[in-house]
C-alpha cells in the first residue's frame, strides 16, 4: 500500500494517529520516570495506570453512544481539548515540582480525553478507505502510530537525561496535540452512526448496544478476551522504569530504548503487513499471542541489555500481529451504526489490559519484586492461550487468506 495513493483523508488520519502516539508515548516515559523518582515506589506507578483507566471505565458506554449519535470529527475536535488542557497541567506539574497528585489529576483529565476520542477515531476509519482494503490500512496505521512511538520514547529519554526534567516533553506534547487539532480540522469526511437511540429500542438499549453486539458475535468476544488477559498478564511494560534503573542500570536513556524496543518490532511487523497483507487466522492469532508471552518471560528473566532489547522487539512484532488481526475482525463483524460503541467497549478491553496491567505489575512487583512479577505474568499469559482453543474452539477453525 503506497503512501502517496491512499486518499487526503486519510492521509490527515495518520497524522493524528502519529501525533496521538507521540503524545501518549512520550508522556508515558516522562510520568513514569518522574513519578518513580518522586517516590521509589513500584506500586506508584501503578497508580498511574489506575489514574488513566478509571474515566475509560466510567464514562466508555456514554463515550461510545457519543461517537454513534454525533458527527464524529466533531468529536475527535472536543477530545483533542481535553488532551491539550493535560499536557499543560503536566507541564505546570513539572514545572512547579507540585506533588504526585497533580500528576494523577492530569493522567485522570487524560483518561477522559482518551476514552472520548478512541471510539470516535476508529469509528471513522472505515470511512476514509476502500472495504478491501482495510486490513492493509490497518496495518499501515498501526505501523506509522508504532515509528511514532519509537521515536517518542527514544527523545524522551534523552531528553530526561540532558534536561533532568519531564516539563520540555508535557510541553511539545501539548504541541503536538495541537497539531492533531488541526489535521481533525481540515478532514473533508462527516461520519455519524445512528441518529437516533430509538432505532436500538431505547437509549438504554441504544447504550448496550455495543457490549450485547459483541457477547453476541463469539469471534469478536475471542480475539478480544484473549487480547486482554494477555496483556493484563504479560504487561511488562509498566515496569520498564524499575528495570531500566535498578535491574539493568541503564538510567533514563536506557529507560528510552527498552520503551522504544517492543515500537521497533511492531512498526516492522506493520510495514510487511501493509505491504503483503495478513491472514485472518485463528492460529496466527493466538501463536502471535502465545509468542508475545514468551517474549514477556525472556524479558522478565534477562539480566543482559541486548537480550532484553531483542526480547522486547520480538514482543512488539508480535503483538502487532495479534493487534492488526483483532481490529480488522472488529471492523468487519460491525455495522456502521454500532462502530462507535463497539470501539469504546474495545478500548475498555485495551485500557484493562494495560491501565489494569499497569496496576496489576506493580502491585506484584511490590508483593514479590520485578522480575518474579513479569516472569509470572508470561507464563500465565501461555496458559491462557493454551486454555482458548477449549473455551472458544471457533477460533482455531476460523482462517481467511490475505486479500490480494
């Protein structure tokens, strides 16, 4: 799929996509390294994962039927505020040295930006692009959000380092959402789900109507269940922070590379993929999962820089297969008018998995310490997977071959 023929649309939608991955990026970075030196403490920067996924939880069904009974450029446009006003409550926090609940009040603000904008965003996606070739699409955006999100972490630790201060990057942050602001500005497309909540029988209904759509349809129920206990489990990531400083020594501009490492693997993994297409494939599916949990107990048991860095690029590439297969199923197995809300309980599933693996990594790693706490959660995540051909034996009989 070349870049130059795809349309202006969205063209403008991988721009945001790129510039929301350097501000979550770089954000994550810059509040975990701060906090973690505010506090010492592993269960801290769980805290910040709870801080992130407790307004998705809240507001995910109202921000899902907002997506389907508004124009939904509109509402990527009021996000992208709410995602302004956090960056500079970082920058102020970091500026003024104020205490870590400031952090944890901003990380709230940009919990809610996030669950508003997500749904919207990936409803419209399906809009901007030819049927046939949503999966390359897929791909391609996850690929370019993956660079984004190579580059955010690698900047954001050089920039700890030589700045001793994570106001420089809450700043361009904030900059860099403006920038998204923009691109959502010149978008020509208007996307709307349903237009009224009685269609669904009921604002009630109407709110359900993504939560009931995907318990009904056993293949979505799959990949998204299996996705979520795999990253609950195998999340390593919220813990680069204690590794990066107490297990590996590797200071702030290590704590860059292992965070851009696992981006690395996943941008590969998302050129080949837009480039030659993927299967649907149950299999691929859950060996892509299953690998991803390997990877996860070889990181945890690495005491050596290259081996967790080639530990933690393997599980990139890996997830970015599981990630492009599970958002085109989504994609396909919902209708237009349930896509907003659909999106939102997903990004309930995504959140849970790593706002929740956040918190559950550092609760552990507090109980037993880092390394039993991601090693652990490997190995439950390969239970999972071995336990997912019995409780959804669709999965391993469903397979469609890569459009050409």
């Amino acid at each position: 799929m070349e870049t130059a023929s795809l349309p202006r649309d969205f063209r403008l939608y991988l721009l945001i996509s790129v510039m929301g991955a350097l501000v979550h990026f770089g954000q994550g970075v810059a509040v975990g390294w701060s906090v973690y030196e505010q506090t010492a403490s592993p269960l801290a920067l769980g805290l910040v994962g709870l801080a992130q996924f407790l307004p998705i939880l809240l507001f995910f069904l109202p921000a899902g039927h907002i997506a389907d009974r508004f124009e939904r450029r509109s509402v990527i446009i009021a996000s992208l505020a709410l995602s302004t006003g956090a960056a500079v409550l970082l920058a102020w926090a970091a500026w003024l040295h104020l205490a870590v609940t400031w952090t944890y009040s901003a990380l709230l603000l940009s919990g809610c930006a996030q669950i508003l904008n997500r749904p919207a965003r990936d409803a419209l996606m399906p809009a901007l692009v030819p049927p046939a070739q949503l999966a390359r699409a897929i791909a391609l955006a996850s690929s370019l959000h993956q660079v984004a999100s190579m580059a955010a972490p690698a900047l954001a630790g050089v920039v700890l380092a030589l700045s001793h201060s994570a106001l420089p990057i809450h700043l361009a942050n904030a900059i860099f959402t403006l920038i998204a602001l923009t691109a959502t500005l010149a978008l020509h497309q208007r996307s709307r789900g349903e237009a009224t909540a009685a269609a669904s029988g009921g604002r009630t209904a109407a709110m359900f109507a993504g939560l009931t759509h995907i318990l009904n349809t056993r293949l979505l129920l799959a990949v998204m269940s299996i996705d979520l206990l795999a990253v609950l489990f195998g999340g390593a990531v919220a813990l680069l922070p204690v590794y990066a400083k107490d297990v590996l020594h590797i200071g702030p501009a290590g704590l860059g590379l292992l965070s851009t490492a696992p981006a690395v693997g996943s941008a590969l993994a998302g050129l080949v993929m837009a480039r030659v297409g993927v299967a649907l494939d149950g299999r691929l599916f859950l060996a892509a999962v299953g690998g991803f949990g390997l990877m996860t107990v070889v990181f945890g048991a690495s005491t050596h820089v290259l081996l967790s860095l080639s530990a933690l690029t393997l599980l990139g590439a890996l997830d970015s297969i599981s990630v492009v297969i599970r958002q085109t199923v989504i994609q396909q197995a919902t209708p237009d008018t349930l896509r907003g809300r659909v999106a939102a309980v997903n990004r309930v599933f995504i959140s849970s998995s790593n706002e929740l693996g956040a918190l559950e990594s550092g609760l552990l790693a507090a109980l037993t310490g880092p390394i039993a706490a991601v090693v652990g959660g490997g190995i439950i995540t390969l239970l999972v997977v071995a336990a997912s051909p019995r409780v959804f034996p669709e999965l391993g009989r469903w397979r469609r071959p890569a459009p050409p």
